[in-house]
C-alpha cells in the first residue's frame, strides 16, 4: 500500500490557512493573523524567522514566510534553515543545487547568478538523456558533422570545420532559460524537476547563424517548422531513441540571434554543455537549444518529436483548476519565457550586522522574446514599491541590471519582494498563475529573506 504523500507548507497554507498557523506558530484557530501578529503569535513566528519583523502588520493573510519556504543560499535567517538540496560535486561546476540524477539536472543558487555574464561553471545544467561518451566523440572536434535535412533543396552533411570557416562567426551575450524554472512554485506541486529559479542563465554565445546555414541548404516554401537532434543517448540506451526532439516556428529559426554555437565565453563549449556544439534559441524554452547537435530537419508542419507532444512543454490556454489533469488540446506550445526578475545580492538566508540601515541591492531581470521595462523592489510586502533602475541589455536576448538602495528602519527580519514588467506590460505575479500539469510558466515575484541582528 502505497504511502500518503505528505503536503507541503504552501499546499497546507493553500487548503488551510488557519490550521496552518496553528501549525507552525501556535496560533489559535478563529485569531484573525491581523490580531495574531499583534499578540503572542508575533513573538512565536519571530523566533522562527529568526528576529523581529518590523512590517508584520504589513504581512499578507496565509504568506508563508520566505525563510521558511525555500533553503538559505547563505546562513538561514532563523533557526527554521532547510538543509536544502544535494550540491553538484563535477570538476569545472560550481556548487550548483542537484534536482535529479538521471538525467543530470542542477540549477543555479541566485546569488551565483550575480555576474554580468554567467561564468560556464556557473550555467545550469539541464540533460534530457545521458552525457555522451567522450570516447564516442571524434578526435578533433572540428569533424563533428550536423545533417541539414528535409524541406530544403540541398541537403547537406557539414563538418563543424567547414561550418565555422564558411559562415560569418558572432558573438553574442543570450539568455537560456529552462522551460521548468520556476516550477517549485506551483500549489499544489506540478510534476517534473522542481526548479526555483536557477534554472537559467546568460553566456556570451560564438557561433554561426542558423538563419545563414538554412538559406545556404536553401528553403523550400513549405518549410515551416524545424525539428533537432543531438547525440545525447537515451536513458534506456536504447540507440534508435532520440533523448529529447524539440523545434521551432522557422519564423525563431531564422532570428539573427538564433546560433548554431560552437563557443561559452570564449572557449571550447565543454561537454557537459554540449560541445563541441549546439543550438542556442534564446528567449525560448532551453529545450530547443539542443546539445551535441548533430541534425537538424525542417519540417512542412509542426514538429513532432519526443518533448513535443502531450504536455510537454505545454500551456494551457485557459485556466484549469490546479491539480486536475487538463486536457491536451487545450494547450499551446510554450514559446516565448515569462517575465522575471531574481535578486542576486543580498543572497537570501544573509545576516547582516548590527546597525545596518541600508541595502544596495542588485538582481537581473529578462523577458524572453520581449524586453524588460521597468523592475520594482519592496521591503514591507509589497504594500509599497520603489522602481529600481534597469540597464539596457548588452545585445538583445541578453538579461538586464536592475539596481536599488532600501532603507531598513530598525534590526529584524525583512524580505526584499521584486517584479518586473516587460514591453508588453506583463508583471510579474504575487503567485505562480496559470497552473498546468507539467508546472510551465511559474514567474512569481522574487523573495529573499534577510536578516538585520540586533
């Protein structure tokens, strides 16, 4: 017999707020949190937190502390620390936080996505099938060969040799963004690696156009749609499966920035990131960006392969009651990734000595096919907010800056909330919307929890 899953803190929250804060700070059932947080149930969920929350008056019905609700990145602001996920142990990776095993899947600690340029040891990881076998590779990697195929009037078999002296090279700095990130935030729990939001990064990218090597196999009019292959074995190691076969609309193929890549910050792309090449497809989930590429066929209708179909990478297009099974046509292939902002500096779980009265917080934001507008920051839970200012991107698909100085009135506990709002309009939520089985699209506000001691 199969054993009760336990819930969660935000699924126990979701379904019952009341017994939830009995729960977890004493208080009692019929207490209003207003009239809670002003007797002793203050001082209960202070000493969870780990201080004095100077805005508890300010506090949303039923949130879930940050503190509590995700692991510290630095020592946990209180003594309700999370011993949180197993860490990445690879040469050339830095500690990133493990998801899964098999496939290999870690993201990245927000506070290492601090850089300007994600460093490679830094990038997250996302594999759908198995490492290929560096014995496996060719020798010199310039022999590498990618098959062009299918709707086009010349097909062609081209070695990364002739590809890199044929084709104009260039540089870009591109966001990848796993199609998951964000997907922990969803209640109740949407199935798949339960990524925060690490699951992205951004990387000065050197290859070739795919746009110029499609022309060059020349597009029939009925190309419409791309298909790619990588070489990443299957995890049954079955030979004949492909790990994972995503494409794209030909209209995001031939985006300038769209690169068959072949450099990460100006080196050799290492193995466990593709090399020696890949695609990158920026904006768009990173699934599309195959590793180990070794194929691409274009296609007179939508692609169909593994990763395409079903839920896979898939919105619903309206709402449906979060936890129910959905219904398949009634979704749209998710393209274009949502809107968000992450802090990078302070990292969430920091003390921060006595007296300290100011923040220069700094984070990044980015919107996939779209540009970020404006970032807003707040300290006393988004009663109120103050614009943070926002550099213009290094190039476009490239994340963006965004910078702020927060007074903080006294010692405590403190979360610094941030949203942004892209070119369309688009905001960030309080909460992950648009709940979906697979657990896409989860772009809620950023929260970091710090603490001031006293």
């Amino acid at each position: 017999m199969a054993s009760k899953r336990e819930r969660g803190l935000h699924e126990l929250y979701a379904d019952d707020p009341e017994r939830a804060d009995a729960l977890v700070f004493g208080r009692r059932t019929g207490d209003s949190r207003r009239g809670f947080l002003k007797n002793a149930g203050l001082a209960g969920m202070g000493a969870t937190v780990g201080g004095s929350i100077p805005f508890a008056a300010m506090m949303p019905a039923g949130l879930v502390p940050a503190a509590m609700a995700q692991p510290a990145q630095q020592p946990q602001a209180g003594p309700a620390a999370d011993k949180g996920p197993k860490v990445l142990k690879m040469d050339g990776k830095a500690e990133l936080a493990v998801l899964g095993d098999k496939p290999l899947v870690a993201e990245t600690p927000a506070h290492l996505l601090d850089d300007d340029v994600t460093p490679t040891d830094k990038f997250f990881v996302r594999n759908n099938g198995l490492t290929p076998d560096p014995a496996s590779m060719p020798s010199d990697p310039k022999a590498w060969k990618i098959k062009i195929d299918g709707e086009v009037n010349s097909p062609m078999e081209i070695t990364l040799g002739d590809l890199m002296a044929r084709f104009p090279n260039v540089t870009h700095t591109l966001m990848l963004e796993c199609g998951g990130n964000g997907r922990s935030f969803f209640v109740p729990e949407a199935r798949g690696n339960q990524w925060t939001n690490g699951g992205a990064g951004c990387a000065e990218w050197t290859g070739v156009r795919l746009a110029d090597v499609l022309k060059a196999a020349g597009l029939k009019s009925s190309a419409v749609y791309t298909g790619h292959y990588g070489a990443d074995p299957h995890l049954s190691g079955d030979a004949t499966k492909p790990s994972i076969s995503r494409g794209v609309r030909l209209e995001k193929a031939m985006d300038e920035h769209t690169l068959i890549a072949f450099r990460m910050n100006g080196k050799d792309i290492p193995l466990i990131h593709g090399a020696p090449v890949r695609l990158v497809v920026p904006g768009w989930a990173g699934s599309t960006s195959a590793k180990w590429l070794n194929r691409i066929w274009v296609r007179d209708k939508e692609h169909d392969g593994p990763g395409m179909g079903g839920f896979s990478y898939r919105m619903t297009k309206k709402p449906i009651v979060p936890g129910s099974k959905g219904d398949e046509k009634d979704t749209v292939i998710l393209e274009s990734m949502p809107v968000r902002s992450v802090v990078t500096f302070p990292a969430h779980g920091t003390r921060l000595a006595a007296g300290t009265r100011k923040i220069d917080l700094r984070g990044h934001a980015w919107a996939g096919d779209n540009a970020v507008q404006s970032v807003e920051v707040s300290i006393d839970f988004g009663v109120t907010w103050k614009k943070a200012e926002v550099k213009a991107p290094a190039n476009k698909f490239a994340w963006q800056r965004f910078t702020a100085s927060i007074d903080l009135p006294s010692a405590g506990y403190y979360e610094i909330w941030s949203k942004a709002t892209d070119t369309k309009g688009v905001t960030q939520p309080f909460q992950a919307g648009n709940w979906n089985p697979q657990g896409y699209g989860g772009n809620p506000i950023s929260r970091v929890a710090v603490l001031v001691e006293a």
